[in-house]
C-alpha cells in the first residue's frame, strides 16, 4: 500500500470514534476550548486530549498556539461533507 493511501486511510479513520465525530463537529461550529469539548463529548479531561492527537495527527484539524493557550479548528473542513453524507 501507498504512503499517499495510508495517510488518506488516516483522515477516514481518525474520526471514525463517536467523541472525535462529536469534537469535528463541534469545531465546525466553533472554537471550543478543551474544557468545553469534555462536558460535550462527556468524558473524563484525560481523554480529550488523546482525541484531539488523534485528529491532529491525522490532518483533520489544527493546533495554532495563542501564548499559552491552545486553540483547536479543522485543517479539512471537506470532512464534514461526507458526515453529511451520512445522515
């Protein structure tokens, strides 16, 4: 298999959980903090940011830096195309 199909596999899988789902569309929205995100998705604050790696990694968002602070939004807001296919 390509490198170019492994990291297109990447994009499919990454938001392939239910609380990645949720976190790209909540980015989609807007740009919710990490604590925002954990009351959304309902977990515990340890978990979000192992979420957010994941999407990070796969291309699917970003993570530009404000100081310290750390602001998430979608690098492929395309995803969001095929969630709607979907619904």
């Amino acid at each position: 298999m390509s490198a170019t199909y492994e990291s297109e596999t990447q994009v499919f899988k990454a938001p392939g959980h239910a609380a990645r789902f949720t976190i790209v569309q909540a980015l989609a929205e807007h740009e919710p903090c990490v604590c925002d995100l954990r009351k959304l998705v309902g977990t515990d604050m340890s978990t979000i940011p192992r979420h957010l790696l994941e999407l990070k990694t796969a291309h699917v968002l970003v993570c530009p830096r404000a100081g310290n602070q750390a602001l998430y939004r979608l690098r492929m807001p395309c995803v969001l195309d095929l969630f709607r296919c979907c619904s």
